[in-house]
C-alpha cells in the first residue's frame, strides 16, 4: 500500500484466494504483494501466479507475473497435461 491507503487484515474467500479490502475495493492479496515489492502498479492483462500452486501462500518468492493469455495456458496444461505431449 501507498502511504494513505488503509487495508483489512484479509479474508479468504470461496475460490481459495486471500483478499483486502483497500479503499473499499476488493483486491487480491497477491496482487498488492506483488505490486508493492517491485515497486510497480500491474496492468489489467497481467496476472501474478502461485508457483508452488496454493492461492494462501502469498510470499513474494512463489509469486510471479505473467499475461492472461500465459496464465491460462499454464493452468490448462496443468489440468490436461496430455494434449501437449
């Protein structure tokens, strides 16, 4: 968070991610995570993924960013590995 800006301890929510609430905005925990160690505000066409896969572990070491597009290949390959072998 920018100085200024107050936030919720957290919640987790249904689909198994951590939110906040920052200026009576629902946001996801690993986006602000993310945003605040790099020092950087992500686009709406980047998403910051889990690498160990679990949506509560939001330590900046098993963060990463990449765009929807990658995203969503990596989960679907994830899902069904055998159409690309």
């Amino acid at each position: 968070m920018n100085a200024g800006q107050s936030a919720s301890a957290g919640w987790v929510a249904a689909n198994g991610y951590r939110y906040r609430s920052v200026k009576n905005k629902t946001v996801p925990e690993h986006r602000i995570v993310y945003e605040q160690h790099h020092g950087v505000v992500l686009r709406t066409d980047q998403e910051v993924h889990h690498i160990n896969g679990k949506r509560t572990d939001n330590r900046i070491e098993n963060l990463e960013v990449m765009d929807a597009s990658e995203h969503a290949r990596m989960h679907i390959y994830q899902v069904r590995p055998w159409e690309y072998q």
